[in-house]
C-alpha cells in the first residue's frame, strides 16, 4: 500500500498531476439548535475514494460533512455540516478541478427557516415543511468547462433504471450505483458497485471499501483519460 | 480510579447493590430505509454516569442509542435506534431498577409512518408529519412503586424553568439542566449542570463529563438514600 501510494505520489500514478474534489459523508440540516435530519452515510466510501485518489497521484481536495474518520494521508480536507456548506464549499473550487467524484450523501431537503431556539414538545403532531437543496452534482456537472464528473446513486429500488435517468439527466460523466436495501452500503465496511457511463458500465464486486475505490479509481483514470471502451 | 471501581464492587460503595438503569445517547427516528431525525447527543455524559454508577458500587444497565462510544466496564449494555425501541427496553427492565437516571436524548417526534422505500426527491417542497413519541421518563417515574427517577433537561433558555417545570410535570426526584445554547454541552468533553430537587439546588461547576458524573452520582447516592437536605 506504501510502495502504492508512493509510485503514485512521486512516479506517475492513474491521476498523477490530475485535480481531484471528492464530497463524502452525510449532511446535516437543522431544525432547532439541537435537532436535525440527516442520513446513514458513515463517509467510509468517500474517504476510501479519496485516498484512492490520492494513491494514483491525485491532489485530492475533501468536502466532508460530519464524520467519525480521519483525513487519508496526502489529502486536504474541509469541513461543512449542511447542504449549503458543501454546496458553497464545492462551487468555490469547482473551476480549479479536473476530476469530480460526488459520493457524499447530500441531503435533499432541509428545514427553510431552522428554529433559533430548541422547539418545545407541545402539539401531539409537528407539521414541517422542508425545501429542496441545491443539486451539487448536477450543478457542477452543468458548469461551462467543468470538472470530469462521476455521481454516486444509493437506492432501495430499481437500481439501474434509477442510476442512468441520473446518468442522463444530470449530465454525468460516470455514476456508480449501490444497492443499500436492507441497510447495505451504509455504515459498514465492505461495499459492491455497478458504474454506468454512456454506452457502458461494469460490475465491480462486492469487497472491502478500500480495495473498491482503488478498482473504482482505476476505472475513473481509464475513462477520464480516454481510453475506456464505449 | 481503579481504587474507586475496586472499592465500589467490592468494598461496598455509595451505591452498593442498588440496580440502576441508565439511558444515553440520541435516538433516531427514520422517515424512509436512509434518511432520519436525530440530534446532537453525543451520548457522552450518559456513558460517563454508567461508568460512575458503576464505580459507585450499582449494577448499571445502559440503554443506548447509536453513539461512537465503548461500553465502560462493568456495565451491561442494551443497544436501541429509536425512541419507540427505548421505550420497549427501559420498561421491560424497569420493574427491576431501583434508580433509573435519564440522560437520554429521546427524540420527542418520530414519523407517523415511515417509507419503506427512499423517498425520491421531487416536489420542491416535502411536507412531513411527525407524531409524539411516548415520553419514557415521566411513564417510569408514573409507575406504582416504580424507581427513583433522575432527569436530564438539555435547554437554550430559561434553564431554571423548564428544569423545574420538567420536575413537577414528570414528577421526578432529581433533574439536572445543562444549557446548550451555542452548542454547549452537545459533542464536547466537558460540561457544567445544575440539579434540582423538590425543595433545593445543586450547581456542579464545569469539568470534565467523567469528574462530573462522579460528583452527580454521589449526588443522586445522597439523595437515594435519604441523606440529603430537603
């Protein structure tokens, strides 16, 4: 793993000189000081990506929300807690980026206006009205010269049909799809993903998240560079 | 520290055969197989009040919610997600507790129905219903010869009356408050509380969660045992 990581850093690795931002983690909105809604991303996949990354000869940029992992060596990591951080946090480094690979579990919703003070159990029911989030990855993706842009799809249901209409309609580069039904994917630390692009995609089988990411990378630098069979 | 555990086991300390239940931690309230409502509980205080019960000479059993936390010794440990399941653990056990001591951050909401699928991100404005959890502190504290029961408020404002309020209401014997506006006391090591009594008041200064439990513990130990000024 260290004669990996220092191939890539100092002997040319996949991504050698290549400019890579990752989002990895869930996010977290706000209902009161104390409350909020988020999801059961652990960032294991996105830290184990970026370290990937990093081991190819990337210089590797991590918008993480909150976890529980430290940085992966030779990465540079900036933290933000909700939807519009990252949002903020991505789009401020998105011109200087080659490569964007968006694993973290954005929220899609938040709260439109969080209470200051901690809401009082009053009422037997609490009617919310929560607004969508700007789309990251799609915004990213839709930027003029923008980044070489790979999503993530975590589903419950109809995994392909759901990963290619993401495919399409954000104008993806690449997306790789997992299945977290059943509570799979999240929290733990093995993983399976099947990558789609246009006019192809491959099955990468289930395995520890760290040696995923580096088949993951890999096929990132293949297509990314251009020489991936469409 | 190991003269304290050593004594309280087996030397006979404060709380020498006295069963306690200590709940900790968040809880999480699903709103489909990924998303779900938490807060910022780290569970640390609750973790440190098991382990200085513990020390103190009780058997502790602590009902946890998801936290990053190791079990501390001696104590027996009962893992939950959400409040409903909480509620099911501490009044199974409860019969059989002597002291119960809330430091639970229990979700006061949960959705009536969660989706059993993800739900999909399409209307530009998500309207939830979320419903009252059973209130698992002031059901233990109602039951006929049930234990001594030791609250937790966690407000941004006007500590002294909610906490005092919370006493009466729930008809508890001790409650201790801690202010957690700005984001005191949520995810850090330290904190200071002030417990309150039908009758008096106690501030514990702010010091380190594990110091304070053990000023706590033998606070709730006096007053158990009837050795405290009314």
């Amino acid at each position: 793993q260290i004669v990996t990581a220092v191939e890539g850093l100092f002997a040319g690795g996949p991504l050698a000189g290549v400019r890579v931002m990752v989002t990895a983690g869930p996010t977290r909105e706000p209902l009161d000081p104390v409350r909020y809604l988020t999801n059961r991303s652990s960032g294991r996949m996105g830290f184990a990506v970026a370290a990937a990354a990093a081991e190819a000869g990337a210089q590797v940029c991590l918008v993480s929300g909150p976890v529980h992992l430290d940085t992966p060596r030779g990465v540079t990591r900036v933290d933000v807690e909700t939807a519009l951080q990252m949002y903020e946090a991505v789009m401020a480094r998105a011109a200087g980026t080659d490569l964007f690979i968006a694993t973290a579990a954005v929220a899609d919703y938040r709260m439109a206006q969080p209470a200051e003070r901690k809401i009082k159990k009053q009422a037997d029911e609490l009617p919310l009205t929560l607004v969508k989030n700007p789309d990251i990855l799609a915004a990213v993706a839709a930027l003029p010269d923008g980044p070489f842009t790979v999503g993530f799809a975590a589903e419950t249901d109809d995994l392909e049909t759901y990963a290619q209409g993401k495919l399409e309609a954000k104008g993806l580069d690449m997306i790789a799809a997992n299945d977290v039904s059943g509570g799979r994917g999240f929290d733990v630390s093995d993983n399976a993903l099947t990558v789609f692009w246009r006019g192809g995609s491959l099955s990468l089988p289930r395995q520890s998240k760290s040696q995923l990411a580096r088949e993951l990378v890999a096929l990132i630098a293949r297509h990314h560079g251009g020489c991936l069979p469409s």
